[in-house]
C-alpha cells in the first residue's frame, strides 16, 4: 500500500481535490472557513506535489543515456570519412 501511495501520490490527491466540491454541494451547512481551510491545505498539498514531481523529472532528465557513448561514436566516424579528423 505504501508502495502504491508513493507511485500514485498525485493522482489519490487530485481524486480527492475533485471530491471537495461534490462534498460542499451535498452538505451545504459547511461553514465557510472551513472550505477556506480545505482550499488552503489542497493549494500547499499541490504545491509540494508540484515540487516533487519536478524533482523527479529533473533527475531523470540528467541521467546519462547509453546511447550518448554511440553517439559520440558516430560523430568520430564521421568525422575521420569527412577527413576532418585522422584515425586514433
């Protein structure tokens, strides 16, 4: 569960930011200042999540690929059949 939770983190909050309003239209004796609580803790809840979904795609995108190496590989070959650059 804990695993899942992790996995699925943002998509168990946005369920249950989407609930919000569907609870204020079947209870309408809420008291507003606590819809402004609810407001202000789905806000600060999305801005981490936010965050750490940022955090992950930035790792992610400063991983090293292994086709970088191949890559480098074909821009010598070409360069050496180009006669740019002298065999090594």
């Amino acid at each position: 569960m804990n695993q899942f939770i992790k996995d699925h983190g943002v998509r168990l909050f946005a369920a249950l930011a989407a609930l919000v309003p569907l609870l204020v239209t079947r209870f309408p004796d809420v008291p507003w200042e606590a819809l402004v609580a609810t407001a202000a803790t789905l806000l600060g809840v999305g801005e981490f999540a936010q965050r750490h979904e940022n955090t992950k795609t930035n790792a992610a995108l400063h991983e090293d690929s292994p086709r970088d190496r191949a890559t480098e590989l074909q821009a010598e070959l070409t360069a050496i059949e180009a006669g740019l650059k002298t065999e090594v």
